[in-house]
C-alpha cells in the first residue's frame, strides 16, 4: 500500500534491493521495477524471468563481466536488459569511480556493444556514506558531492 501511495497509484518506478522484493511488488502489479545491486550470475536467471515477465526491470551494473553475462543471457525477441550504470561515489561498496576512465568506456560499452540486447538507461549512485552521518547538514554535504560527481561524468 505505502508503494502504491508512493507511486500515486502508477506502480511504476520504485527501485528494490532485493529479488524477492522485485517478485513482490510483481506480484502485487509493478510493472517497472530498478534492482538496486548489480547483477550477479548467480541470480541472473531470476533478473531474466523478470525482465521476461515484466514492462520494465532495470538493473544497475558496475563491471565488464556483468556486461558479459547480460550478454550471454539475451531476453526473448522484442526484450533487451535495461541498465543503469552503477556509481560509487563515496561509499566504496558496488559501482565504478565516476573519475576512473574505465567507468567512461563501461558506459560506452554499455551503450554501443549491443543495443539489440542492452540499453543503456542512466547512471545510479547511492548516498549510502550518508549512513555514518551525524547531522542534516552533513547528510546535504554528501549529497551535493555525489550529485556533483554523476554530473560531471554524465557531461563527460
């Protein structure tokens, strides 16, 4: 109910960390959902039954290798992986360095290998050093670098 409400009523466009929370809110008549962690194999065949099953499941990738394994896993014919750059800007758990010159040419490849398979969507970072912050003003600090930081590789 708090995601409908959150969503207006669309039940569109609510991001999850989990893919049990993805098949929820599936369940429950999302149709376009973000997988908020880069895709693992692992549970690659469940991102595929999502991507299948729904309008749009996004997931976030932060490496060649999981380029590859999209890849390796095309969706049925009129579906492509829909990805969102993954970028750590600060709190050094998933994601490129909007500053390392790899995050660029992951970004190019993303976009340009295999646009009948992968399009790339944006780029994603998470405030998540926001974590250890102690007061509003610190938390507004981090979020102004990280906003800084996806727009200056966005412009790059």
């Amino acid at each position: 109910e708090g995601a409908a409400l959150a969503t207006g009523g669309s039940r569109r466009g609510i991001a999850v960390s989990t893919l049990a929370e993805a098949r929820f809110f599936a369940d429950g008549g999302f149709d376009d959902i973000l997988y908020a962690y880069p895709v693992a194999g692992v549970r690659l065949a469940e991102c595929a039954a999502l991507a299948e099953r729904l309008d749009a499941f996004h997931v976030l990738l932060d490496s060649a290798a999981g380029l590859a394994l999209l890849r390796a896993r095309p969706l049925r014919p009129g579906k492509r992986w829909l990805v969102w750059l993954k970028l750590d800007c600060g709190n050094r758990r998933v994601g490129v360095c909007p500053t390392d010159p790899g995050a660029l040419e992951l970004a190019r490849a993303i976009a340009q290998e295999a646009p009948h398979e992968v399009a790339l969507v944006g780029v994603y970072a998470h405030c998540g050093d926001t974590y250890h912050c102690a007061d509003v003003p610190a938390v507004q600090a981090v979020a102004r670098a990280t906003a800084a930081a996806v727009l200056d590789f966005v412009a790059a």
